[in-house]
C-alpha cells in the first residue's frame, strides 16, 4: 500500500541529510543503454604457408588478435525500476533520499499534483530510517543503505552496516544482505555504509563501509556483493572509502574510490569475476583544487566515456547538521596515452 508522506511524517524543515544520495532521473521509457566495459575480441585467421609441390597441405594455424579495451564506464546497462509506469509521474520525476522533510527513500514528481509538486513514498520505504547512497540495477531494483542524520534514534550503529533491496516490481523494501564490520561499530562513528557502485559485466555491487574505524584506527572496508547470489564475494581491508565507482581503462577495469581521510582518490584491480585484485594505487589528489575542511569524495560517477565527476563535502566522521553542507564538483579527463586522470575544472558550491 502507498501512503502520501506528507501524512505520516512529521516536518523535519530544520534537518536535511548529510550523507543523501542524488536524485537519479528516470527516462521517459525503461530502455536499457548497451553495456559499455571490458570488450575482449578474438579472431580466429587461418595462415597457410607456402609449399613446394606435392608437399601435403598442413593444417591452418589460427592466431588471436590484439585484446580490445573499450574505456568507459560499466554500469550504462542501468534503468528505472518497472513500478513507475504505475505511479502516473512526470518525465521529471526522481528517486531521492535527500529531501529535508521525509524520512528514507522518495519519489519527487515537480510536475505531479498540477504543477505543485507531489512527493510518493510506498510505506516500506522508511523502515531503515535515514537513507544515504542508492542505486539501480538492469532490472531497476534500487540498492540503498542507511546514513544517520542527526539523531541515532532511526539509525543506531549496529543497523548501518547493511543495504536494502526495493523490488522493481512490488515496490518493497527489505533487507538485503548485513556485511561484516572489522570491529563494532560505535556512537564516536555512527556510520556504515555510504557508498555504492554497479558493474553491469560481472553482476557486481561494490560498497564502501566505514563501520568499526575510528578517528586514530582505519579498519574500513570496500566489499563486492555478487547479485547472482545476494552474497559477499570479497572484500578489501583497511580503507575508509566513500565514493565508489567501477571504469575500463587502458590496464583494465579498477575500482575507484575517494578517501574518507585525505583529499585523495585511489583505485584497485579487478579480475573478471569482478573480484579485487593487486594492489591499490594513488590515482591523484585533489587537495589543491579543493580548499576548507576535510573535503572527501562522498560521491563518483562518470560522465560521457573519459570524464569523472566528484562531488566533494566535508566530513568529519561525526554527525552534521546537513544545512552547513557545502559541496564542491570536480571534473577530471581521462588521458588513455598516459593512462591518467587529469584535472579539468571545479564548479564551487554557492
């Protein structure tokens, strides 16, 4: 059953989220963009040699052709969840977790209600509390975790080290898989996971938790959950990463993540199970770009085929008051011949 929000949710005009997820527009249509990722080509050419006559023929050899990486991101097989086309919304309509006055995951139609504005909860949608970063798959379910606010009353430490399922269909939320903390969590850092990324090659949802670190101890972990089977396939220790995002490049697919402690962004290898693999590396820090506080990488995405995106907040491991938010957007090019991201441009927050 749906319920409007406005009903059943007290007024939070004071609040608003310091960790949200942006909104993420759906297309008119659920069509399905190709996957764009790790394209391997292998063709079969028969050589024959020459012979002198009367030689028997010898059987053609066959060679294989240069390995073809398409660079890019991997996540283009996205798309809205199936329940909308029931829902009656606008072509502007949005999922959001950041709206000041409602509690967990919603849909924000301006042009619903005649052009008034008309904000959908389905009534499972607040039963983690607080909501941070989400995602959809290629069937449109939409991933989500839980970030406190202000309060730990909706969000106590031992519930954020978990992601959430919202069936494209049904529209239900419910849990979807707990991940394991290094240590207990904690009320000096309330925080689990807040950051997701999808690979559409490999049926991957990778996630950053920064559950059981602490401001001296760094025991964070990055995780891959295979959605095939709804279980955790692997996981990286002893990072505190909050963006995530998976990118095909000239030495292969790597996922990329911002760190929670410096104003760097680092990157590990994957293997084509999706699994990590190497050792991480420095990509670049954005530290001169970005001045004032401690600006992390909350969120990165990619843009077009070569661009990233990062959008920056400050972040002390503590509970802020979403209204002293201020963020700033990085823009980087990715420079195939040498293999790195270069720096573009920043938008600053107004």
């Amino acid at each position: 059953m749906a319920k409007p929000a406005a009903s059943n949710k007290k007024k939070r005009a004071s609040q608003r989220r310091s960790q949200a997820g942006e909104g993420l527009a759906w297309p008119a249509r659920a069509a399905l963009v190709a996957v764009i990722g790790l394209a391997l080509v292998v063709a079969a050419v028969g050589l024959l040699r020459s012979r002198p006559q009367g030689e028997a023929p010898t059987t053609p050899t066959a060679t294989a052709a240069p390995t073809v990486v398409v660079i890019g991101p991997v996540d283009g097989c996205r798309a809205g969840p199936r329940f909308q086309a029931s829902l009656g919304l606008g072509p502007r309509a949005a999922l959001t977790t950041a709206l000041t006055d409602v509690k967990g995951l919603a849909v924000l139609d301006p042009d619903g209600n005649e052009g008034q504005g008309r904000v959908y909860q389905h009534e499972t949608w607040d039963d983690a509390g607080y909501l941070g970063p989400f995602i959809t798959d290629r069937h449109g379910h939409i991933y989500t975790a839980p970030v406190p606010l202000v309060s730990l009353v909706d969000n106590p430490p031992e519930q954020q080290n978990r992601i959430y399922r919202v069936d494209s269909d049904t529209q239900e939320m419910a849990l979807y898989v707990e991940l394991p903390w290094a240590q207990p969590p904690s009320g000096a850092n309330p925080f689990g996971v807040v950051g997701l990324a999808y690979d559409c090659e490999t049926e991957s949802l990778y996630a950053s938790s920064l559950a059981g670190s602490t401001a001296r101890q760094e025991v964070g972990r990055l995780f891959r959950v295979d959605l095939t089977t709804g279980q955790v396939a692997a996981h990286h220790d002893g990072v505190d990463a909050m963006g995530l995002a998976v990118f095909n490049g000239v030495d292969g697919k790597r996922l990329y993540y911002g760190l929670a402690r410096r104003p760097e962004v680092w990157s590990v290898g994957l293997d084509p199970a999706g699994n990590f693999v190497g050792e991480p590396r420095r990509e670049f820090s954005y530290g001169e770009h970005a001045v004032g506080g401690r600006r992390t990488a909350r969120r990165i995405r990619f843009q077009g085929g070569d661009t990233m995106v990062l959008n920056l907040m400050d972040f002390n491991y503590t509970l802020q008051v979403a209204g002293q938010r201020r963020e700033d957007v990085l823009f980087y090019r990715y420079d195939p011949a040498a293999a790195r991201w270069d720096f573009v441009r920043i938008e600053a927050a107004q």
